[in-house]
C-alpha cells in the first residue's frame, strides 16, 4: 500500500512534452530510470514528480525554463512511467535522485512537486548538495503525521501499526518522526526558494507547506486557488510564478 504505486494513465499534454524530448536510460543500484532532457544549455534545472505521477507532470515548465536558455532534466521515478521496479519511495526516490545528480551535475535549480519536492529537500540536506534553489509544490511536513491520520482513518490497531512502523525502519533505515520537513528544510544549502500550495488541496493540506517556510528563513510562500493537488503544475498562475522569480533571481 505505501510502496507499490499503481500504474497510471498518462494525459495528452504530458505524452506531447515527454516526445518532444531526447530520452534514454539511466542504470542506478536498483533500476533502469527513464530520463527525459529538453534544451542545450550549460546549465540545467532538474523536474521531480510526485507519487504515482511521472516526468511528464512537470511539463509546463519545459518551454519557458528552455526559452531562457537553460536545459531541462525530468526523470520517471522508481518504479514509474518507464523506469523499471515494482517497489518505491521517498527514499528511493531520493537515492535515484543523488546518483542523477552525480551523473549529470549539480543542477542549478530543481523543481518538484508533493513527494517529488521531499526528494528534493531530503536529497539537499543529507548531501548538502549546492543547488542554487528550488520550487516545491505541496510538499508534506512531518510524514509520520500522514501514517497517523492514516491510522486512524481506517482504524489501524496500535499493535498492527507499531509493527508497520518497525518495517518502515527496517527497509527505509528512517524512523517516521525523522522525516520531519520543517527541521530537514532549513538544513539544506539551498538559497533562494519558493514554495506553492493550493489553499484548499484535499491530498496535502496547505498546513504543511505553510509550516515548513515558516521555520526556513530561505523559503518564500505563494498560495494558489482552484487547483487543486494536481493542476496546480499546469495553473497559468503558478507557472508564471516559478518563472518570473527564476527571471528575477538568476536571469
């Protein structure tokens, strides 16, 4: 249930930006990553997706961060879209994420939404990976705070859900209350930061975003309306958004 993300069905504007790239194969530890790049310049800025989502999502972006002269990179997470596996998460995501990196170069910025954000911050603090900044779109805070509403959404007993706990630990080598994003964020090296929620998103509440910028002093917030989780990454809004500040801090 919390690692085996199902296959989805890719929309039409997310199949027309991932043709439109070169695509080829990256060999990790543990998989095959399908890699999508657009643009040929020096420097380049790295898209990661969210949970049962894939390189695609974050297609938006591909046209205007390319006009500016930048190259992009996009990857299908472990064990999504082309990429090879049956078991994900977080930390794999931010496994494959370092070794991306080590392979091509520090990107200049990442961008990444709901698990894909995490990836970033978790990937960031623990390498102390000197990435100029970032735009998250609804990361989650404390995670172990997910498992709970969980829990107790379906009625989990304490026995049951210690013993998950414990399994977590065991494969991941993270306790739940470790993955706490307000403490992880303000670790990073990351500079400039912004960070968009939709303000009445039923997958991830606002709270989160809200409370990681409030404890990192690097982060700005932007509230969005109407989106949702998901629509947010092609809102005309938040889009312009990410680019002007990307205009606006390093153009």
């Amino acid at each position: 249930m919390f690692s085996t993300p199902r296959k989805t069905v890719l929309r039409k504007k997310e199949i027309e930006v991932l043709n439109e790239a070169k695509q080829s194969a990256f060999k990790t530890k543990e998989y095959e990553i399908a890699v999508y790049e657009w643009g040929e310049g020096n420097d380049y800025v790295l898209l990661c997706h969210g949970w049962e989502s894939n390189a695609g999502s974050l297609g938006a972006f591909v046209k205007p961060i390319t006009n500016m002269g930048y190259k992009v990179i996009a990857f299908d997470g472990p064990a999504h879209g082309k990429s090879t596996g049956k078991i994900s998460s977080l930390i794999k995501f931010k496994e494959v994420f370092v070794e991306l990196v080590h392979h091509y170069g520090l990107p200049k910025i990442a961008i990444g939404h709901s698990l894909g954000a995490n990836t970033i911050l978790l990937a960031c603090a623990e390498q102390q990976l000197e990435i100029v900044g970032s735009y998250l779109f609804a990361p989650v805070n404390k995670v172990a705070k997910v498992f709970y509403d969980f829990k107790s959404m379906i009625s989990i007993p304490n026995s049951l859900f210690n013993k998950l706990e414990i399994h977590l630990q065991s494969k991941t080598g993270y306790r739940l209350n470790e993955l706490n994003f307000e403490e992880i964020a303000p670790k990073t090296r990351l500079k400039y930061n912004l960070v968009l929620h939709d303000l009445n998103d039923q997958i991830t509440p606002v709270k989160h975003s809200k409370d990681i910028v409030k404890n990192w002093p690097n982060a700005q917030f932007q509230e969005i309306q109407g989106t949702g989780h998901y629509r947010i990454l092609w809102n005309e809004k938040a889009v312009d958004s990410v680019i002007n500040h990307l205009k606006n801090k390093w153009h």
